[in-house]
C-alpha cells in the first residue's frame, strides 16, 4: 500500500496520536455489530433490551442476553489492528477512545483507554454503585444480586438514555484536543455524545485518518480516508512508522 507523502509527513512530525475506534474493529474479531446487515440487533429488538426500564421489568432477559454477549466476547482474540495500535505506543503517546465495550483494546495490551460505552467485562449494583468482576457474581441464570445491598447488578454499559461516564469523555476530549493525528477506526462515527471526538480533534488541528471497509458520510470530513479493515491497513501504517524511526 502507498500512502500519500502529506500522510508520511504528518507521521513523522507527530508526537501525540489517538485511535477513535468503533464496531468495525470488533467485527474483524468475530464479534456482530450492531449496525451492520449481521448485526446482533436485527434478531433482537434494542428497546426491549438496552434501556434502564427493560432492565427493570425484566431483569433476568436483559442479563441472560447480556451473558449470551459476553460469551461472544470471551470467545473472541484481540486481531491484528488492536495489537498495531497497542504497538504504536513505541513510537507515539497514544490514547485509545473506543465506541467498544467488548475490552479487546485491553486484551491487546493497550495502556490509556477510554472507554466512553463501558466495558461489558465490568458490574455494578444500581442501588449502591459497588462494583462487581464477573468471578465475583454468582451466576444461576438470574440477575444477581449485590451481596452488600441486595440491589440488582447491572452490566457497566452505556445503555439508551444514559449519559457517558463524565471523567472518561472529558478525558478523550482533552486527548483529541491535544493530539497530532486522529485515527478514525472502523466507525462512521454519527453515533453522538462520541462522535464528538474526532470533531474535536479537527477544530483543534489534528490530522484525520478514516479507516474503514467502505465509504461513510464521514469520510468527507477526514484528511485521508483509507478503504479497507484495521487488520489489514494499520500495521502497514505501522511498517512506515518503523522505517521513520530507525
């Protein structure tokens, strides 16, 4: 792959990149979208399933669907884009902003990640916001129950109606203000409050990089718009990256 000489520049003058990265990176790893014409979504309807008042009527469904998409989760392995980006942490300081909540990034070895939907890996009890690994919930089938309050335990997930965790998306936008190049990862990133992000990065001056397998409304936006997957794109970013800094 070539890659303009104005792109080959701005890698060498960077110090500071982040990765905007969304479903399409997950996909690579076997996970479904939601999005997308394989989408989880298109055999279960979301409303009935993603929102604080399902989770109360019924709480037991949201969880059994929830344990059906860890177990996709589980059974999937970081692919050759996460670890491309974890190994730009050689070169760069690097910050991960991930639509994700599958916790690949983490599995790959990244080190600053901000995972602005939740990490469906992570519980709480919605009585007393204590937190809860999943070895440390007994699982029967039904939704557990915290073992300090008696309160439900819920995935630590964004769900519809829901703000963003505050500190992590504050975090990001500091990230995107400050960094050189903005890598936007297998997302057509409309989904907002954080599509924010790589709008951010702009207005701030970044370099934007779309990497996708196809056309997106925001492909115009971007400086460079690369077709194609994270696998197979950024580690041949990462070979030009190693070239400059040998």
């Amino acid at each position: 792959m070539i890659f303009p000489d104005k792109f080959l520049e701005k890698i060498k003058e960077a110090k500071s990149i982040i990765f905007f990265t969304g479903a399409g990176i997950s996909a690579e790893s076997g996970i479904s979208t939601f999005r997308g014409k394989d989408g989880i979504w298109n055999k279960l309807k979301p409303e009935e399933l993603a929102n604080f008042d399902a989770f109360l009527r019924n709480p037991d469904m949201v969880w059994e669907w929830y344990q059906y998409r860890r177990k996709i989760v589980n059974e999937a392995l970081p692919n050759a884009g996460h670890i491309a980006i974890k190994e730009f942490e050689k070169y760069f300081d690097t910050k991960v902003v991930t639509q994700n909540v599958d916790n690949l990034h983490g599995r790959a070895g990244s080190k600053t990640i901000y995972e602005l939907h939740g990490n469906i890996e992570r519980n709480y009890c919605i009585n007393c916001n204590s937190f809860f690994n999943l070895d440390e919930i007994e699982l029967t089938g039904e939704v557990p129950k915290c073992d300090k309050c008696g309160g439900l335990i819920r995935p630590d997930v964004v769900w519809f109606g829901e703000m963003l965790p505050q500190e992590t998306f504050m975090n990001a936008e500091i990230s995107a203000q400050r960094c050189d190049i903005c890598f936007v990862v297998g997302t057509s990133a409309v989904v907002y409050p954080a599509a924010y992000i790589p709008h951010t990065a702009k207005s701030a001056g970044a370099y934007l990089v779309e990497i996708n397998i196809e056309k997106t409304d925001f492909s115009s936006f971007a400086d460079l718009s690369l077709t194609g997957t994270a696998g197979e794109i950024l580690p041949k970013v990462l070979e030009e990256v190693k070239k400059i800094f040998i």
